[in-house]
C-alpha cells in the first residue's frame, strides 16, 4: 500500500466528518449562540470526550494496536483471534461498569471539572442532566476504537476515518428538526451525543464481519496478550493524553472567567481540530501499525525512514496551516460562526484563543507523529515522563498568562505545552537511537519556510478590513472565505513547485 495514497485517502475522509463539525458548529452557535445553556453543554461533552481521546483514542488503541499487529506478524490467526476476542470481552464489561459510574456520580463529576459553575445552581443542575445522557458515549466510542484498530492494522483506513461524520450528521439532525421539542432545547445536544454513539459504532460493525474479525465473547484474564495491552494502557493514557489533561484543566480555570469564556475556547479548538484531525490523526493513523510491524520485524533502517516521512509530512502542512489560521482568524469565524446570537463580541474573543492556539499547532500535530514512535517499540516509561514534565510546565504558564490574557492565555498555554512536548519526545527518540532525521532537512526547512511566509503576505493583504467581515452577510463570507483558503493553498503549493517540490518525493510504501 502506498502511504501517501492513503493519508490522501484518510485526509479527505477525515475532512468530510470536520466540514460537518463546522456545520454543526454553525447550527449549535446560530441557534443556542455563547450561554450559559452551551456552557453547561460545552463542559458536559467535554467530559466523555477527553475519556474518549484519553482512553479510547488515546492509550487504548496505542497499546492495543502494536500488541495486535505483532501477533499478526508472528502468530497463526487463531492466536490473533483468541486476542481480539480476549480484549473485547474484557474492554465490553470495563464500558459498563464505567458508564453506570459516571451516571451515578455525575455530581460529582461537574463540582470536580467546572467548580466555577457551584455558586450558580441552574447552570450546576443543567450541567448534571447533560452530563447523565452524555457519559454513555465512552462507552460505545471505545468499543469504535477497538473496532478501528482492528480495521487499521489490516489497512482498511477508509472506514474508521468517515465514522466520525455520523456524529455530526446526528448533531446538525437534532439541533435543526428536534431542539424546539426539548425543555431546555440544549438537551437536544446531549440526546445527539448519545445516538451518534450508536451509530458510529453500528456503521462499523458490518465492516467486521466482512473481514471475520468480529469480537465473540472470551474472557480470558489469563491471555499474555492481553496482560500485556493491560500493561501498556495506565502509562499511554498518561503519555499520550497530557493535551487532554490540560485541557481539561484549562476548563477548570474558565469556569472562573466571564460567561461565554468556555465556549470560545471550544470553538476556536474546533477550529484547530481540522488540521490537527486531517493531517495529525491522519498521518498517525497510518504510521502506528507500519512502525509497529517494523519494529516486529527488527527492521530498525525503515523504522527511522518511515518516522522521518512522517515527520516531514507534519512539517510541510502543520506550518502553513497554524500560519492561515492565524492571520484568517477573523474571517474563518465570523464566516462560520457569526449567526443568529453569535455576535461580533464573540468573534473577537474566539479570535484571540484561535491565535494563541495557532502558536502551537505544529507541536500539536507532531505529537501525534512522535508519540506512535515511542509505542510502536512499547516503550512506555519515557513519554510518561515527558508528558509529567509538559503537564507542570502547562499549568505553569497558565497561572501566567490567565491574569493579563484571560481566555486566551489559557489557549496559549496549551500551545506552547504542545510544543514542549513535541521537542521533547524528538529529544528522546534521537538520545535512543531509533531515529535519526535523514539528509537534507535544511534546505527542506528553508523552502518551506519561504513558501508559508509568501502564503501568509497575500492572505494579510486579500482578506481586507475587519469590519466587512463583521458587517457582511452569511451569503457572502462563506465564499469569500472559501476562496481566501483556495488562495493561500495555491500559492503555498505553487511557491512549493517552483522551489522544487514534487509528489512524488513524498511516496512511501507500508510495511508488508
């Protein structure tokens, strides 16, 4: 398989589920605006979410996936069965258990994540009942993850990259044709999470069956495989999931902010999941099984080669993208957001965290290419050390920057902790040994650099004064901003072209 063929693959579909995340965006910020309603909804979501992108996402496919891959490579296939059905069963009856807590407890939970929201007993109370009828979507995201792992160590990526979109598609359904029948409408929202769970992973299911891959119930506690995905999944929800954590963390100052201040963050973090989820969860997606059946193999040469092609792919689109993100701010969110009670006072606070969440995109984004290098070698203890270090260092600054910057400083703080841990997991895998960047990464850099700079001059002067794009209709800012974004592409890739850049340099093959 051709990796380049694939991300291509991976990208668009990916970029399908995220143009209907703008467009659900757009539903929820035209019809519920920046309230306290979406507030409580916003920190309720957030909450499943993280666990998803912790757990599900996070250390349980970092640690399933190698395991997996490797018993592919050198086991029979009733051995590899005998694992998927062991890791199904047990990861099932841990759902459970898990869901029915975090109903039970939801009280709890929102006093612990959002104190700002106690001295406030309709926004507490709201907060609770969204977070009761959200909570289960652990549940049924984590078995899609182990339903996508599985999926893509066999290279079928197609079908885990579009079932994100079924989400949205039950997001933009329920806000648009169910909202007025909800009391509060906002619970509309939380009933959406709930059905777009079911969904995504009733989407894949069939998918399964067709590979006769389908989990049949084994309990087997005793299985070496399984002991040994156990064994990895604390340290990796650590490692790979301090973005999260900060995060999570960065709500909790919010809480104490004005009202509205958790939604900016989240729409200006809905805008950085674009690039980050088309070209990061992209390029890791693919990575993590070819590193994993490299390192299975000793293969130790195209271990490095594949990891420094991803590396350069990271490189080479994560730049000019943190850089249109900032200098569009503007016009990307008044153009996709700027509806209904979504007002010009929003648009410029929302623009204010997207820039400072701009700063640290590339760190972003390279995370998720470093991090599979050190999981695909199983090693756990490094990145967990890194990532402590990154989590001190985030909270940190933000204690720094949220007095003089407010919100946005706390946007700013997870960039930077981005790119910290980013520098450090590249330290850490050249101090080992198991990579070294191959030749010809100055000139790269240099070129590049140039052509997001051209980039960046063109956008600045092309997108004209603030005030058309607060003043001007939907019906003209959307193509307006669409072809500010044709734009930039065009004269990035171009300036590419001409410094010498072709496709072709960037083909890889994946490990067989």
């Amino acid at each position: 398989m051709n990796l380049l063929r694939a991300l291509a693959t991976v990208s668009s579909l990916t970029m399908v589920s995220r143009v209907l995340g703008y467009a659900r965006d757009f539903f929820i910020a035209r019809i519920f605006g920046a309230s306290l309603a979406t507030d409580a909804f916003f920190v309720a979501f957030k909450i499943p979410n993280l666990l998803r992108r912790m757990f599900a996402e996070g250390a349980f496919s970092q640690a399933f996936v190698p395991i997996l891959a490797g018993y592919r490579n050198a086991n029979t296939p009733q051995d590899t069965r005998s694992l998927i059905d062991s890791v199904s069963t047990l990861l099932f009856l841990a759902l459970v258990v898990t869901a029915a807590l975090g109903v039970a407890a939801a009280p709890l939970i929102v006093y612990v994540t959002a104190p700002g929201f106690a001295p406030d007993p309709e926004k507490f109370g709201l907060t609770v009942q969204l977070l009761r009828i959200t909570f289960p979507y652990i549940a049924f995201i984590s078995l899609v993850a182990l339903s996508a792992g599985i999926l893509n160590t066999w290279n079928r990526f197609s079908v885990p990259a579009i079932t994100p979109a079924l989400l949205n598609v039950s997001f933009i359904v329920g806000a648009v044709l169910f909202a007025e029948h909800f009391n509060p409408p906002v619970l509309v929202l939380a009933w959406a999470v709930f059905a777009g769970g079911v969904l995504q992973l009733a989407f894949q299911v069939p998918f399964l069956a067709r590979l006769g891959l389908l989990p049949r119930w084994r309990l087997d506690l005793s299985h070496p495989g399984l002991r040994r995905v156990l064994t990895l999944m604390l340290p990796a929800a650590f490692g790979v999931s301090v973005g999260q954590i900060s995060l999570l963390l960065n709500n909790i100052f919010a809480t104490f902010l004005a009202t509205g201040s958790v939604s900016f963050l989240y729409y200006a973090d809905r805008l950085m999941e674009l690039p980050a989820g088309v070209l990061g969860v992209a390029v890791g997606t693919i990575l993590l099984p070819s590193l994993s059946k490299y390192h299975a193999q000793g293969n130790q040469e195209e271990y490095a080669r594949l990891l420094d092609w991803g590396l350069r792919i990271t490189v080479l689109l994560a730049v000019p993208s943190a850089v249109a993100l900032a200098v569009l701010a503007l016009p990307l969110i008044s153009a996709l957001f700027q509806y209904g009670r979504f007002s010009a006072e929003d648009v410029w606070m929302t623009r204010q965290a997207l820039i400072a969440y701009s700063v640290g995109l590339l760190g972003l984004i390279a995370v998720k290419i470093l991090a599979p290098g050190f999981y695909a070698r199983q090693n756990i203890v490094t990145p967990v050390k890194i990532g402590l270090l990154t989590l001190l260092a985030t909270q940190a600054m933000n204690l720094v920057f949220i007095g003089p910057l407010k919100h946005a400083g706390l946007a700013l703080a997870i960039g930077l902790g981005a790119c910290l841990n980013a520098a450090l997991l590249y330290r850490g895998l050249r101090k080992s040994g198991a990579y070294t960047p191959m030749a010809g990464w100055g000139m790269f850099l240099a070129k590049m650099a140039a052509s997001a700079a051209a980039m960046a001059l063109v956008l600045w002067f092309a997108m004209g004064p603030s005030q058309w794009w607060l003043g001007a209709h939907g019906a003209q800012k959307l193509p307006a901003v669409i072809g500010l974004v044709l734009l930039g592409a065009a004269v990035y890739g171009g300036c590419l072209l001409a410094l010498g850049f072709r496709p072709r340099d960037f083909s890889r093959r994946a490990a067989a």
